[in-house]
C-alpha cells in the first residue's frame, strides 16, 4: 500500500519538482559530447563553460570510481542461458516456416516441361523445314551443274564420233524394260571415253542400278544422232522418281 501510494504520489507530482539540468550544466554537457565525451576534452574559451565542463566532469569522475559489487555467477548464467533460449526459439521458428512451404517431389515442374516442349516442337518445326530446304536447294544446285557437263561431254562425244550419241552395247542389247534396264548406263560411255568423269554421274548416297540421272531412250540406234533431236527436245535430266523407287524395292508414293 505505501509503495502504491508513493507511485501515486510521484505521478502527481508537479513538473517543477522534477529534477532537470540547468541550461548552463546542459551547455557543458553538450559540449562534453561533441568533443568526444572523454575526460580530456578540449578547454573552452568561455570561462563559465570551461567551469561548468569542469564540474561535470568531476562528477562523472565520482561515477566513474564508484565502487559496485561484480555480477554474480547465478547472474551471469541466467543471462546466457535466456540468450541461447531465445536463439534456439529463433531456429525452431525458421525450421518450422520452411517445412511448412510445399516443396515438388522432382525438380520438373510442370511449367518447365511445357516450356521446355513447346521449345524443342518450335526448334523441330522451323529447323527441319530450314534443313529439309537447304538440302533440297543444294541437291538441286549440284544436279544443275552435273547436267550441264553431262550436255558439254555428250557434245564432245558427238564431235569425236561422227555425230553419235553415247550408247552402250549391253544396254542396246537388252530386252527393253522401263524398269530393269537402266538405259542411263548409256552416260558410263562418257567416262570411258574420258569426256566426264566416272563419280560426276552418281551423287553420294545413291544406290541402286544406272547413273543419277536419266538418259534418252534410244529407239533407232542409227538415227540416234545430235544433229537430229530439236533443241526444245530433253536428253537427259534428273532421275524418274516413280521407277528409281521401283528399282530400289520401295512402293511406288501413290500405294500405302
């Protein structure tokens, strides 16, 4: 009940009963402090503050040797042992905030699939169409250049011969068949004649029977002259692609 009292006594008490430092005394204490707050502070020109910083200072030196009892070890053990309680309550609480975010069971995630499917679906669409046409042209470049020697040998060939295209005795001499007769052997007497070079009539990769190309049909052998097929009329050209695919054992396009 007294202490009550005297707590009530203490709220009621006046502003002006409260202890305060005097403007002279703050003065020196803020001068103290912008200097370091150390015992040997700087001195000042003004003689009442110098005398003011004296005697704070005086009285900070009483504070400073005050006798006071060290902490007890009871103290000392309490404190750290609150100190490592609360680190341990610090923990617990980290732990339990991870564990209670849902964590995937396998490092995809669905996003990532999809991201990573409609890129190789993007990759396949546009690179494959690219490659498919940049061989395609370059396929087609290099037929364009090999039938244009095969038109310069057959020229030189005609020359050297009286006017005869090159044709091939075997060929002539088998039954004639669109399919088992590859009459674009009559090209190899080209070669054998030097005027064209033996791999100038097959491309990489090809296998089968006859050259990479086509060939005239040479119905009347005697006839079978330069001088008398019109130039709007084809001698040779690019493989037939339906009977190629029959002579390599493969299903005409139009069978399933």
């Amino acid at each position: 009940m007294d202490d009550q009292a005297n707590n009530n006594n203490q709220e009621n008490q006046p502003e002006a009963d409260i202890l305060r430092l005097s403007p002279e005394t703050a003065k020196a204490v803020d001068h103290l402090l912008e200097d370091g707050g150390g015992m040997d502070s700087t001195s000042s020109d003004d003689p009442e503050l110098q005398q003011q910083s004296d005697a704070v200072k005086a009285v900070l030196g009483l504070l400073d040797h005050y006798p006071v009892e060290d902490a007890s070890e009871e103290l000392l053990d309490a404190t750290l042992a609150r100190i490592d309680r609360h680190e341990a309550e610090l923990q617990t609480r980290m732990k339990l905030a991870s564990v209670d975010q849902p964590r995937s069971s396998s490092r995809w995630r669905m996003p990532d699939f999809i991201a990573t499917a409609a890129a190789m679906f993007l990759a396949v669409g546009i690179g494959l169409p690219v490659y498919q046409s940049i061989q395609h042209n370059n396929k087609m470049g290099q037929s364009q250049t090999r039938l244009g020697g095969i038109g310069t040998a057959i020229a030189g060939f005609s020359t050297d011969n009286s006017g005869m295209m090159p044709l091939d005795k075997l060929a002539l001499e088998t039954p004639f068949d669109p399919i088992n007769t590859p009459h674009s052997n009559h090209l190899n007497v080209l070669s054998q004649h030097g005027h064209l070079e033996s791999d100038h009539l097959k491309f990489a990769g090809d296998t089968g029977p006859g050259t990479s190309f086509s060939y005239r049909v040479p119905f009347d052998p005697q006839a079978f002259r330069l001088q008398q097929i019109g130039a709007d009329s084809p001698i040779a050209g690019d493989r037939n692609p339906i009977i190629w695919r029959i002579r390599t054992q493969k299903k005409p396009f139009w069978t399933s």
